[in-house]
C-alpha cells in the first residue's frame, strides 16, 4: 500500500477529501496545521511516504534528496512554479498535472475584478458604509476591450464570458488557437497591440522564465491612461513596484490583484491605493473548484497518464 502525505492545507481542511482519499489510500496523513509548510518542516512532514499531494509547498532538490522515498508527486491546482521539474527527474520523482481543473472559478473572478473595478466598488462600498454617499459614473464591460495575455485554460474560459457580455477581446499567446478565435470572434494581436488596445488587461500566463517580470514599466507605459491590469495568475509575473509608480502619478486606471511577487505581500501602501483591488489569492477557492482539484491529484497518485513529461537533456 503506497503511503501518502497531503502536504497542500486546501486539501486537507476539506472533509469530503480527506474521506475520498482514505477510502483508496488508508493511513494518508494530513496538514492540519492550516499553514503551508517549508523547509524542514515539510521534508520531516513528508518523510516516510512514497507519494505525496502538493499545492503552494515549495520542492526543490533538496527536499528530493532529504525524501528519497518520495517517488510521485500529485499536483493540487494549476500552477506548477512551485516545483523544480528538472530537479524531480533528476531524483526520479513523478510529477502528475491536471490542466485547467479550476479555469470556471479563476475566469469567474476575473470577470468580477472588472466589474468592481469598472463600477467603482471596492472604494464606494467603504464609503457607504462610513457614512457617504457619493454616486460617481462608472464603466460598463460590455463596452471594453478587453486583452487577455494567455489565451490557454483560463484565457479562453474569460475570452467566452467577456463575448457573452459584449466585450471586444483581443489576446496574445505564443501558440495559436485560430480554431478558438474564429469561433468565438477573438482577435490575436502582437503584446505591444494588446496593451495599446485594451481597456482591461488580463493576466492568464504560467509563471517560468519566460514570463517572469514580462510585465515592467515598459508595458504599463504602453497602456492606455485610464487602463486597468488584473492578475490572477501568478505575481512575479508584474513588477509590482512599476506598477505602484503608475498607479500613485495616475497613468493607469487601476488594478487588481489575487497573486503577489511574496505572499502575503508586504507593500501595503500598494494595498490601500484607492484605484486597487487586492484579493488574498482566492482565484481557484470555490467549493466546486476545490473538489475539482483535488480528485484531480486523488487520480494523479495511481494515473501515470497524467505524468508530466520531463526534459532529459
């Protein structure tokens, strides 16, 4: 009977889970401890199990080398920056994936992020509640443009949604999805157009080298004045302090954020700009995106179809 560790607290604080995976796995041993774990806590947490379930648990070649046992290891969620893939096939571990398990509930937030940010929400909804009441003229969806960067899972999930509002979309993706964007009057563009064009810029990339930092204040400079930038991707995707600069001097509309550079994030001068929306990394946190997830990395531990595959160079 393989021996499995539940690293991710998302997983283990859900009861449903917890009962499902016992049922194949007896023994499975849980975080209870509703922090993610590090370091050497996580390696003394995993020590002992042949597979494990991950969610924002940081493994290296350390953690590889301090576990040999550690033989599989089952993803719980999209996003796999937190796990060094070269260093897993070194060490022989295999890392299992399910893409796009929880495309609904980030494309579902983004889309409100706009909204509240288009309506003025956030800040008005503090204002009435002190007392105020002032009724400023927002801005509707369904007369944006609307960009989104990374038209894979997610992207396209908002793509869909923005078209059923009304919203002209345009996207930029370094593959193509014609077959998409013709069904769906999608319009791809080169990055500096999207970001020239769009009156919503939306963030649905992976975080690795090539988009690390990939939006700095060149770009935020080529977006219109009255903009706005969401991200509910990954944070070291957006240098958070151009960002901040535009936002202070008023060159960009606004922003909205479920991802940070460090998390919690510790700016908190950016936190309480009037024109930001900051979310504590909520995107994938609904009761239908959390069951989805997690059977996902419950039929990762026995499905090698789900193996990601790695470079052998």
């Amino acid at each position: 009977m393989t021996q499995v560790a539940v690293a991710s607290r998302s997983f283990s604080r859900d009861t449903r889970l917890r009962e499902e995976l016992l049922a194949r796995h007896p023994g499975a041993r849980f975080n209870m401890t509703g922090r993610t774990l590090k370091g050497e806590e996580l390696v003394d947490f995993l020590r002992g199990h042949e597979a494990a379930i991950t969610g924002l648990e940081r493994l290296d070649e350390a953690l590889f080398r301090a576990v040999p046992e550690l033989r599989v290891v089952s993803k719980y969620g999209v996003g796999l920056d937190m796990i060094d893939l070269e260093a897993a096939r070194r060490c022989g571990v295999a890392v299992r994936w399910t893409p796009g398990v929880n495309r609904q509930a980030v494309a579902e937030l983004a889309v409100a992020m706009m909204i509240m940010l288009g309506r003025k929400m956030l800040p008005l909804a503090r204002e009435t509640a002190s007392g105020l009441w002032h009724q400023p003229v927002g801005r509707q969806l369904s007369s944006a443009t609307v960009g989104i960067v990374g038209c894979g899972h997610v992207g396209k999930r908002v793509a869909e949604i923005c078209r059923a509002i009304g919203s002209a979309v345009v996207v930029h993706d370094i593959v193509s999805y014609e077959g998409f964007y013709a069904a769906h009057g999608v319009r791809a563009v080169s990055l500096d157009a999207l970001l020239r064009e769009a009156d919503i810029v939306t963030l649905h990339v992976p975080l690795d080298a090539s988009t690390r930092g990939m939006i700095g204040a060149r770009e935020i400079a080529a977006m219109k004045g009255s903009a706005f930038l969401l991200n509910t991707a990954r944070g070291g995707i957006v240098d958070e302090a151009a960002l901040k600069r535009a936002l202070v001097e008023g060159r960009i509309g606004g922003a909205a954020f479920d991802v940070y550079a460090t998390e919690p994030p510790t700016d908190h001068e950016l936190l309480q700009l009037p024109n930001v929306l900051p979310l504590p990394h909520i995107g994938a946190s609904t009761d239908e995106s959390v069951l989805a997830m997690g059977r996902a990395a419950i039929e990762g531990l026995s499905n090698p179809f789900r193996e990601i595959a790695l470079s052998k160079s």
